[in-house]
C-alpha cells in the first residue's frame, strides 16, 4: 500500500524511480516535468486530482503482467481474449501518450535539435499504421478465427482464412520496420545528456512499447497464426 511518505515525494522524484509512473500522471494531467519538483499531494491538488485515485493508478501500473510461458496452451479463443486485453489495450494507452511526448518535443525542442522532427513523424508513423491494423484483427480476423475454433463455417470476403493472416504478418512486418527506424533515431532510445524529461520519458516509453509489440507479434505470428492455419487442414 501506498503511505502519506509518498505524497510527500516529489513528482520528478517518483517518476526518476520508475519511468511507468510519467503515464499515470499525463492520464491525471500531472506536470512532472517543469513541475516535477512539487510533492504529489500539490500536484494533484493542482491538476485537481484525486489522489487517492492516483495512488491506485500508481499501485496498478506497478504490477507485473501475466507471464506468457504457457499461452501456447490456451484454446485459440482464449488466446484471443488475452491479446486483445494486454496487447491492444496497451496500444491503445501508450500511443497517444507517445504522440503526446512527440508534440511536446517539436514544440520546445523541433528548432534546436534536428532529429526531433523526423522522430515525430516516425512517432506518428507507427501510431497510424497500428491503430487501425488493431480493428482489422479485432473486427475480421479475430472473429473469424473463434468461428473456425467453433466448428462453424467461416463465410468472410476474404476468401481462406490463410489470406487475412498474411496480410496481418505483411503490417507486423511494417510496424517492425519503423521501429528499427526510431531505434536508429534514438540511438537505441538513450537520450543526450541535454534531454529534459519529456524527452526521457519519451525514449523510454518507446523503449517499453517495442518490448510488448515484439511479444505482441510473437504471440500472433508464432502461437494463434500457425494453430489458426493448422485448424484448416484437418
């Protein structure tokens, strides 16, 4: 449990201590960068915050997630279910805050230092390409796949369900692509030593987020795609 010692830290101090915390304060409209030296209860008071809602968030964002060893064994609709949970939901949280940070960087940043921009872009790039290859899973092949697991006849206009699912590995393949670009960008997503604490929250946040896109994709392409495909052949 979270104690009165923590709403007495300082918010920059909070987030120096773990990265995750900068995305539950930009939810609750928290200034923890030129506003990092306030402590936690001023700043939520500021924000006009509930802090005890913050805290809950803090405490939620500090928890482990599910460990992926034996998701090969879940029945594909199951497996579907714990995609979508995890993995698109957390696409769905991190990426505006990724544009976010983006948009903060060109404004305070974009004229001095020229990687800022294509960094933007590149940000943006990757947003755009995922939001809507999420609901194309979500709202054609996914269904698609619980039908097949049900016995039911799959009747799409996409013809074998084995086109859907090359098509998906196509945009995996796409999205892998910009985020080689944007480690490139950021030289391994390490900030200068001038970065101020946007820019870091930034790198690391792209850090942590092609960490779960690669997991993302191993589950997709090596687990439900291939248990997908083999369910056509019997």
């Amino acid at each position: 449990m979270y104690s009165q010692a923590l709403l007495e830290c300082s918010v920059g101090e909070l987030v120096a201590q773990d990265y995750r915390r900068a995305h539950v304060f930009s939810r609750f409209g928290i200034d923890f960068c030129c506003g990092g030296g306030r402590p936690l209860k001023e700043a939520c008071d500021r924000a006009e915050a509930d802090p005890s809602e913050v805290m809950q968030a803090l405490l939620h964002s500090a928890a482990n997630g599910t460990a992926e060893d034996q998701l090969d064994k879940l029945p594909l609709p199951e497996l579907i279910d714990y995609i979508e949970a995890t993995h698109h939901t957390y696409v769905r949280e991190k990426a505006p805050l990724l544009l976010e940070y983006a948009a903060k960087m060109v404004r305070a940043h974009g004229e001095n230092y020229s990687e800022i921009k294509p960094l933007a872009g590149w940000i943006r790039a990757l947003v755009d390409d995922l939001m809507p290859h999420l609901l194309k899973e979500e709202q054609i092949l996914f269904p698609a796949i619980r039908a097949l697991a049900a016995g039911e006849q799959v009747n799409g206009c996409f013809g074998h369900i084995g086109n859907p699912v090359r098509a998906m590995e196509y945009e995996h393949e796409d999205a892998g692509n910009v985020l080689k670009k944007l480690r490139e960008l950021t030289d391994d997503f390490t900030p200068p030593p001038h970065a101020c604490t946007t820019w870091r929250i930034c790198y690391h946040t792209l850090a942590e987020f092609e960490v779960d896109l690669h997991r993302h994709i191993h589950l997709e392409n090596n687990v439900l795609f291939p248990k997908t495909l083999k369910l056509t052949l019997g």
